[in-house]
C-alpha cells in the first residue's frame, strides 16, 4: 500500500508539472508570480480583458502590506488597435487622464494618471495573433 501511494504521489506531482502551475517566488518586499491564476489585486479588473491568459506579476510592498508597485504581463486574443480603443474608453469611464498616448514601432505606450495619484503605464506589442500587454501600477506616496 505504500508503494501505490509513493507512485500515486509521484504521478500527482509529474501531471501538475504539465499544467501551466502558478510558481511564486518571494524575496524582502518583492513578490514575482510566474503563470499566476489572478491579477493582482491593486490592478483593477478590468485592466485586464477577458479571456487573457496571464503570464507574470510582481508586487513590491512598502514595509511588508503596503503595495507600491505592481506588474502584470498578460497575452490577449485582441490586436494592439482593438486594446487601444478598449483602454481609452476604460481609463475614460473610470476617470482617469491619458498624460501620454505613443505609437511607434508597431508597438504602443500609455500612460494615464487617476485622481488617487495612481500612475499606470501600459506597453502593447504585437504578436502574429493577439498582443503582449505589460501593465505597470505605481502608487504615488509622500515619502
């Protein structure tokens, strides 16, 4: 009986192996997520279209519960032109102000401000099918 639950768990570890596992590495205030199964939580939901398979994200905290930074690298079935008119008209009804909008490369760069004196920058490059987003949060303290 011991032997069928060593092989049982063996083969429970190699299958999940397979399977994209959310892998989370810690580090001080540093928190990186590869393959995470949520965006974190200061992003909000709707920064990140439905459908997108998340790839990586990063959390720093300022003294251990505070989060001052976040990241999140995701892939979505949508073409860099279809999210660009999806986060004007996002960042539009969530009130926040578009301080930059750029277009070069085939890639485009966003950078929009929200009355809490939260910053975000938004990076899309292109793929053969969909995009890559690379959302960037900051928080805007007084330290």
């Amino acid at each position: 009986m011991a032997i069928f639950k060593r092989y049982f768990l063996f083969f429970f570890i190699v299958f999940f192996q397979v399977i994209d596992a959310e892998e989370i590495l810690v580090y001080d205030n540093l928190t990186v997520i590869n393959s995470p199964i949520s965006a974190p939580k200061n992003i909000i939901t709707g920064f990140v279209p439905d459908g997108s398979k998340l790839l990586l994200s990063t959390d720093i905290k300022k003294f251990g519960y505070e989060s001052i930074e976040t990241s999140t690298v995701f892939e979505s079935s949508l073409s860099i032109d279809e999210l660009l008119t999806y986060y004007e008209v996002f960042l539009k009804a969530l009130d926040w102000r578009i301080l930059q909008k750029e277009k070069k490369d085939k890639k485009i760069l966003i950078i929009a401000e929200s009355q809490m004196k939260k910053i975000i920058s938004i990076v899309i490059d292109p793929l053969e099918r969909g995009s890559v987003v690379k959302l960037f949060l900051k928080k805007q303290s007084g330290y």
